[in-house]
C-alpha cells in the first residue's frame, strides 16, 4: 500500500471558460504534484449555475476522480435523476434525507490500493437552512471511520467563522477541510494541530476580469438597482485555483497543503 497520497482539489469551476482552463493545465499539474486523487468543485459549471450531466461527464473525461458541489448542485432540474446515479458527483451531505444526489462516496484510488472518503457539507449562515453541518460530519465519521481513515471534505460556505469553526471541529478527524464558495483564495492553508489539512476558500478557477466569475456589467447593476439581472459569465482574465496536499496512509494525517493560483496577480 502506498504511504503517501498527494491529492489535488480545484476550486469552483466556473462554466466554459474553466473548463477550458482547466483542460490545458491539469496534466501538467498532475504530473508536477505526482497527484494521485482529483476533485474538482462543480457547482459552477454549466453556465455558472448548477450542474447538466453533459458537463459533469466533460469534467470527468479529464482525469478528474470526483466532483463536489454546493448550493447551486441542484439548480437543473433536468439533472437530479443523474445525480442519483453518478457515484462520482456529490452534492452537500446535510440536505434533509430524500433528496436526490449524494452526499459522500467512498473511492478506491487507483494503483495504491488505499481507499479513501470524499464528502461534500453546505454551511448555514446566509445560506439555506440545512441540516446541522457539524452533526453531520459527526454521523459521517462514525460511519466510515471503520472503512477508511482518509476523509476529504469540500466544505461549501458563506461566512469565514463558520468555515473556520468546521475546520476545528473536524481536526483529527478528518484529512482535510477545503473551503470553497466565495470564489476567493485565502492565503490561511495549514495543517492543524490534529493533523487535518485546511484552508477557507480554495478560490475559483476560471474569468478574473468578472465578479467571482460573472459579468461586471450585469453584476454591478444587480447591487447598484438591487434587481434582478440575467447571469452571464465573463471571458477575461482566466487562473487556475487549487490545492495539493499530502496525506499519510498509516494515519490519515495531512502531512503537508500547498495554494496553487495561476497567473498570479
């Protein structure tokens, strides 16, 4: 069994133009970082709102490994039947039970045998009213902790203190909690003190001459009028937004958590 996991995580998506971004980058990446697990946050994909299956199979046609999501994953109606069947896309495990999709999966990554959990949790501060998140990660851990000592947690939120607040909650229990949502990096990667990797925002990857990935001008009349204004995702000004981290296999400690952001500003 391989001792160590290198792991990369891509930061919100957003439609074509990440896509595409993403497309060019990813192998070099992959190869610099000996990756051995992908995922990638997707709520964004498909036109900036939600996920269509078409996309969802794009994204996993670049040797991507799982897909998270967040409060946007269930925006197309027309793809909740493939949510239900996708074991490869997740969305927020803290949705009241019923609803389709789900919310962690447990992978086996390829040529390590190691297996490892991969979940996906929403917060609730300006958010929807969800489940508890806290308790949630909770029942999780208790579910899986007998299959697999690795857990990846896409932690999808509005408010730092929260994300924060998560982060502590879960230190020594899970590898890594990954921010993601606001569409901003943070330069507060770490390793906590229990040996989980965090970080409060991954950032997004796609249009930078945007408001987190949508266009300036329809943006900005939505705050200045405070009316509703047509999505329309900008163009310019495309990085790449990511984590790698390192997590040891005996334990399921994170071992050490890089930020990725191409170009830099």
């Amino acid at each position: 069994m391989k001792e160590t996991l290198n792991i990369l995580f891509i930061g919100d998506v957003i439609g074509e133009p990440g896509f595409n971004l993403l497309k060019s980058l990813l192998p070099s990446y992959i190869s610099k970082y000996k990756v051995d697990f992908v995922i990638v946050n997707s709520e964004n994909i498909s036109g900036g709102l939600g996920i269509l299956e078409k996309d969802a199979k794009k994204l996993l046609g670049l040797d991507v490994d799982v897909l998270t999501g967040g409060n946007h994953t269930l925006d197309k109606i027309q793809t909740h039947k493939y949510l239900n069947e996708a074991e490869k896309v997740l969305r927020p495990i803290n949705y009241p039970k019923g609803v389709y999709g789900k919310g962690y999966g447990i992978y086996e990554v390829k040529n390590t045998g190691v297996k490892i959990c991969v979940s996906n949790f929403q917060g609730r501060i300006y958010m929807k009213p969800l489940d508890c998140p806290f308790r949630a990660f909770d029942s999780l851990y208790e579910k899986v902790k007998e299959i697999t000592n690795i857990i990846i947690i896409d932690f999808h939120a509005e408010v730092t203190a929260e994300k924060i607040a998560f982060g502590w909650h879960c230190d020594g229990r899970a590898s890594a909690v990954l921010g993601t949502h606001t569409h901003i990096q943070t330069a507060d990667n770490r390793i906590l003190p229990g040996g989980t990797a965090y970080i409060t925002d991954v950032g997004m990857t796609g249009p930078y001459d945007s408001v987190i990935g949508m266009n300036k001008d329809t943006s900005l009349r939505r705050f200045i009028y405070q009316t509703p204004q047509k999505h329309t995702i900008a163009e310019g000004d495309l990085r790449f937004a990511a984590v790698v981290f390192a997590i040891d296999t005996n334990n399921g400690k994170a071992i050490k958590i890089e930020r990725i952001f191409f170009p830099e500003f």
